[in-house]
C-alpha cells in the first residue's frame, strides 16, 4: 500500500482509500437447518413413494364386495400434502434467513479497520495515538474513585481521581504517561476502576469501556455475531461507538 494514500488518525491507526487485506470468509457449507430440511423432503419423498405403491396394491388386491374406505384414504393424501407445504414453508424460510444473514454480513463489512468503543477493560496503545476513548460507569454513586492504567504484567503505571456520580458514563483522559510524567511504551494496557462507597463493607460495580481496531469479523458458537478486536472475540452486541 503507498504511504501517500494514507493518514494515521488519532487513535495511532492507518486510514485511506485502499484495502488493507482485511477479509471475512464464508462458507458455502449448508447450514443444520438446511440439512434438515433438505432430509425432511428426501424422506417425505421416499414415504410418499412407498405409500402410493402400498395403496396401489391395495386397490388391486381389495375384495369387491368390501371395497377401501376412500374417507381414510382422502384423509392421508391430506395429510401427506400437509406435511409436504409445511416442508415447503420452512425450506423457503431458510433461504430468507440465508439472505438476511448475507445482508447483515454485507453490513457489517463496515467495521473492518474502524476504531470502536465496547464494553471491556484491555487496549492496545500504538505509537502515534494520542487519543484514548476510555470510560466507566457506576452503579451507585462512590465516595471516591481511583482510575488506574495498568501494563501487560498487571502493574500500575498511572493512578487518577476518577468521578463519582452514578448512572452516567465518565471519560478517563489519559494522556499515555506515568505517574512520573514519563511517556509510556507501546503495548497492551489495561483500564482499572476502584470506587469506594461511603457505606462500610458496601461494594460499588463499575463497567469499564476500552476500544480496539477491528481486524476481523464471524460469528461465535451460537450464531451471534463477533468481531476481533485485539486478538479477542467481541460480541457486537458490546460496541457502543463507532469512530
């Protein structure tokens, strides 16, 4: 890629008109939905088959004067054409589910390479970055809140006086260096938030939000989707800001 179709934002991350590689997969693989439906037609095919050969013996082999009771017979033909819409039904709605899960990957396409804000506690810090879209938020409000950045190896390397309300999201603006004013190195960093509640023994639950690049988008174990955000799997669902 040239350097000259590119700009580094604040966040420390490149931004241009080309592609940086980043792709997504997907796969022609039916789903097991499909696979049912699909066996569910084979197998409707193969009782109906067998049907019309056994009501055809029948009909050949019935005794004259005590003919078949075409009420029973109308009744599974019914049945069997029943069951046959039904298939129809679900087979057509599994391919309007495989379009709207097209279309939403489509969608989310928009994602890749983008910086976003969710709800969780680690960051990768960049050279060049001079931005960090860090917060949290309280449960109740606190006597006292300590906001402590912490590097890859659980070390404080920043202590600052947090806010204190509850029920509204605090920015924590860390300006990546240490308590002795010297600029941090690049690496993984962590946002911890220690709230101190005006009651005795009472604990305060605080939400912390980081933010990440992301580099990669799928789905997890139960179909929803995530995406890969500084070797982690987050649920879409946790994305608060899109910058």
């Amino acid at each position: 890629m040239a350097t000259s179709d590119l700009t580094i934002n604040q966040f420390g991350t490149a931004s241009g008109t080309k592609s940086t590689g980043s792709k997504t997969v997907t796969s022609n693989t039916p789903t097991t939905d499909e696979a049912k439906t699909a066996s569910a037609t084979k197998g409707l095919g193969d009782n109906f088959q067998t049907f019309l050969t056994m009501l055809t013996t029948q009909m050949k082999n019935q005794d004259p004067l005590k003919p078949m009771d075409t009420n029973d017979m109308t009744k599974q033909l019914v049945e069997f054409a029943n069951v046959e819409q039904n298939i129809g039904t679900n087979s057509r709605l599994d391919k309007l589910l495989k379009l709207q899960g097209s279309s939403t990957a489509s969608t989310n396409l928009a994602y890749l390479n983008r910086t976003v804000a969710f709800k969780g506690e680690a960051f990768q810090y960049t050279q060049g970055m001079t931005q960090a879209p860090l917060a949290y938020e309280l449960e109740t409000a606190a006597k006292s809140v300590r906001v402590d950045i912490q590097d890859a190896q659980g070390r404080t390397v920043r202590s600052m006086v947090g806010e204190t309300a509850a029920g509204t999201k605090h920015l924590v603006n860390w300006d990546f260096k240490d308590d002795s004013g010297n600029a941090v190195q690049p690496g993984v960093y962590k946002i911890n938030v220690a709230p101190t509640s005006a009651q005795k023994d009472a604990t305060i639950k605080a939400t912390t939000y980081t933010f990440g690049v992301v580099s990669g988008i799928g789905n997890d174990k139960n179909g929803e989707t995530v995406l890969s955000i500084n070797s982690a799997e987050v649920p879409l669902s946790s994305i608060t800001t899109v910058y």
